[in-house]
C-alpha cells in the first residue's frame, strides 16, 4: 500500500507550494465563479506553481510545458478527471469517452480512434464547406448578425452531418435542441460545488430526463435504421457500430449512444467558439484581415474549397492557431490525484485537483513574445518547430488528447476559407466583448458578437 510518508519521504528537497490567499471558508471559490480567467492570471503571475483553496480543497496552478507532460503524459493515469465530471457527466450522458476512466477509456479510445485519423476525417471536408456555403446565402448584404450564434448554427449542421448522416440539424430540431439542453444542463452542473440526484424532480432535472429521452429514442432509431440496412454511409455512428475490440466484441447501443452525446458535445461549441473569436480578432486587426482575403481569392477564384486546397490555404491554418492560442475555448482542464505524487518536486496528495490552463500557458513571454497581440506569423512552420513541444496546448496532450483535433484544425480552416471568400464582416461599433468561461464548459465570448455583413 502506497503511503503519504513513503511517497511523500524526501520532505527536506520537496519544493514549497506559494498559495494565494482566497476569503476566510470559501478560499478563491466566489472569484472563481465572478472571474476565473482573471483567478488564473493571478495564479500564473504569482509564479511557475500556485495553489489556492476552493473552500477547504486545495486547488494547484501547475503553468510550465513541462508541467502538461508530467501530469498529461508521464503521470496521466496516476490522475484523473475528478468527482464533479464524473457525477455530472456519468448520469446524464453515460460513461462516454469524456468521463470514462483507466482500462475501460484505454479501451474505448482505441475503438474510436480510427474515424479520427486524418485519412477518414478528409472525406468530411465537403460537409463542412457546403454548410459553410448554405449559411453564408442566408446573410443579406449590410445585414447583421449575431457572429457566435451563427457558428454555432454552422457546426452543429456539420456535427449533426458527420455523426447521424442527418442532415437538419439545428437548435430548432428537436434532437439538436435535445443536445443543446444536455450540455447547458452539463456545463452549470459542473460549476455547482455538490449536486442533487438527477432522479429528484426538480426543474432542471426534468428539463434534462425530457431532453434524454428525445435523444435516447432518435439515436436508437438511427442505430436501428443502419442495422436493418447496413448500407454504406459516411457517417461516423455507422463507424461506430462496426468498431470491434480485440475479442471482435462490438459496443453496447447504450455505449454508441454515450460516445455520440459526447462527440456531439464536445464537437460542435468548442470550433464553433474559436471561430467566432477568429472573425472578432480579424475584424479587429485589417492588414491581417486583408491577407486571409487575399489567399483565398488567389486560391480559390470563387470555387468552394476541398480538402485539396488545404495546403494552398496556410495563412488561414496559421490565423486559426493563433486565435486558438489567445482565446483556447478549452482554457483549462483539471485533474484528481489518485495516489501521492511529486509533481516538478511539489507534493500533491491524494485527492487534491491540479489546473492546467491553456489560457495561461500560452501567455507565457519566452514562447510568445507580446502574448496579447495577434501575430499568426508565430505559426508559420519555421518559428512554430521552435517552440518547445509543450507550450501550446489548445487540445491537451497524452492519452486524453483531443480526439478531434485535426477534425477541428479542418474545420477552422475550411470555414474560415469558404466564408472569407463570400462575405467580409465588421464589427459593430460600442460592443465590450471579453472571454466568458461561466457561461458554458468553453471561454465564448461574452454576448452576442454582433458584425455587418458586407457580401464580396
Ligand atoms: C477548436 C476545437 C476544439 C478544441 C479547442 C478542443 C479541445 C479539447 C481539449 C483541450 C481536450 C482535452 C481535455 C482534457 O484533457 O481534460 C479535448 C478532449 C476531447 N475532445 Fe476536443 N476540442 C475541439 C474540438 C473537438 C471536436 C471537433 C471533437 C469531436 C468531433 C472533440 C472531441 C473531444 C473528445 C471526445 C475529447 C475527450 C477525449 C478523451 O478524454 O479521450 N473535440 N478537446
């Protein structure tokens, strides 16, 4: 048995926590929930290392590259994701890939693995640049729109598309808005510090039971439709449903139905948010604005873009990693140490929560000099090799890698290329637009980003 003294033995060479210091009982725990970017900008510049306390739990700010390998890679199982995503997620959606844990999500990440690898993930590059193309002929000359709402619109299509080969697929579909409920019902429920039982009848629960059996009942009838005709479809449930384990052993409807929630959820706010942050931060800085119009009317001359354009297309790749740098949706993520463990010789206990914030980690000066202008030269390929492996992490890295990850880095650059080349937009004037983590599991911007469309 693993012991507090016998891995915590070297006390003397042990590095000391600095803490920051949080309000008599509930610590940092009301700045958290008013302001938890600025809480870890605190935390950040108080030093490489910082804890602070969420009511008695200590909570530790861990904001070197080195740090994400030691915990993401070398010590990844050695934590987990913690009480509050498993009770959140566990009852609602399912054991899905997100809340899974050890053996079981080793497991299931090899079955899911396959539909994103990048050979599979290009034949949807059509889906994505026709919905691109579909929402941008809705957009009236001088007209404006709600930026981040229309993305949203945009790739929840393009998820909805990709997974159940379905192609009406928005808020106002029912199952879209199934989905909408689930991760609005999800994202509060992981901010409150202790839940009542999802079988209570209380209004958010009924809400949320309401929106479960929508979305159980019509994705068993897309499960059941490609089981009585297994015809060839490019979506990723028919993947799904064929993906074998070792033992030829296939999934559970119940598990194909947690794993598309999941993907479902994951997928479509997080592109969504980085994308709107992306037209915010071009209106907002011309010359680079005229650049990304320039590549992609040299480039495209008016055709839609397909995969194969991708390479001709890399100032906009190189836009979109640099908004995703400022602005990671996913601006932090946590994990729970399951045993004692010395982290760049700190001491975590068993129990504690350690942050590891994207938002932080790429303000850091020596990697990206000046880290709150918008530079997407920092991405061109010979400065990028020169950043050390870790310092940019808007999908995470190790096991628990974003799975989506080049679906994502597609899909930023295939839409920004589509709709840059149709329309151009400005932002209206007098709007105070600032990244807002409480509103969901991923920092949109706060309000709706209003912008003129200008059809070219
Ligand atoms: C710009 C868009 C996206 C960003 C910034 C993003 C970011 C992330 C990050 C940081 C993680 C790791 C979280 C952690 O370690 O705690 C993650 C995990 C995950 N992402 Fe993404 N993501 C994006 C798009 C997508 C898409 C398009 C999909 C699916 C179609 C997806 C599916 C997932 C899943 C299933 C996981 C959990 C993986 C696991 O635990 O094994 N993501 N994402």
């Amino acid at each position: 048995m693993i012991t507090q003294s016998a891995t915590h033995r070297h006390l003397s060479t042990q590095k000391k926590i600095h803490y920051l210091k949080g309000f008599p009982l509930v610590g940092s725990s009301l700045d958290f929930s008013r302001d938890r970017l600025g809480l870890l900008r605190r935390m950040a510049e108080a030093g490489d290392v910082c804890g602070t306390h969420f009511g008695p739990f200590p909570i530790i700010l861990f904001n070197k590259p080195e740090h994400f390998q030691s915990i993401l890679v070398k010590h990844a199982y050695t934590f987990d994701k913690g009480d509050s995503v498993h009770r959140t997620f566990r009852p609602v959606i399912g054991d899905g890939i997100i809340s899974s844990e050890g053996d079981f999500h080793r497991q299931q990440r090899k079955l899911l693995a396959p539909p994103f690898q990048p050979q599979h993930i290009a034949s949807y590059a059509d889906t994505m640049s026709y919905y691109g193309e579909q929402i941008q002929q809705t957009w009236a000359d001088d007209s404006v729109i709600g930026i981040n709402q229309q993305m949203n619109h945009l790739t929840l299509s393009i998820i909805g598309k990709t997974l159940f080969d379905a192609d009406v697929f928005t808020e106002t579909d029912t199952l879209g808005s199934a989905m909408v409920t689930t991760f609005k019902y999800v994202s509060r429920a992981l901010d409150l510090p202790f839940l009542l039982p999802y079988s209570w009848p209380l209004p958010g629960n009924l809400r949320m039971h309401k929106a479960e059996a929508v979305l159980r009942q019509r994705i068993q009838r897309f499960i059941d439709e490609r089981r009585q005709l297994p015809t060839e479809r490019n979506d990723f449930l028919s993947l799904l449903l064929l993906a074998r384990d070792e033992d030829g052993q296939t999934m559970s409807d119940q598990q194909v139905m947690a794993e598309c929630i999941t993907f479902f959820g994951a997928g479509h706010e997080t592109t969504a948010t980085a994308l709107s942050w992306t037209w915010y931060l071009l209106c907002q800085h011309q010359d680079i604005y005229q650049r990304v119009l320039q590549e992609v009317d040299t480039v495209l001359q008016g055709r839609t873009p397909t995969y194969a354009d991708l390479p001709q297309l890399p100032y906009c790749l190189k836009v979109f990693k640099e908004t995703l740098r400022i602005f990671p949706p996913v601006y932090a993520t946590c994990r729970r140490a399951l045993t004692n463990v010395e982290i760049d010789g700190y001491p975590i206990s068993k129990g504690w929560t350690v942050f590891l914030a994207p938002y932080t980690l790429h303000r850091r000066e020596e990697y990206f000099p000046e880290p709150e202008k918008f530079d997407p030269e920092r991405f061109a390929p010979e400065r990028e090799k020169l950043l050390p492996r870790y310092a940019y992490m808007p999908f995470g890295t190790g096991p628990r890698v974003c799975i989506g990850m080049h679906f994502a880095l597609m899909e930023g650059q295939l839409l920004l290329a589509t709709l840059a080349q149709r329309v151009s937009f400005s932002l209206l004037p007098d709007q105070s637009i600032r990244p807002d983590p409480t509103q969901s599991l991923v920092s949109r911007p706060s309000g709706a980003v209003n912008v003129r469309v200008k059809r070219r």
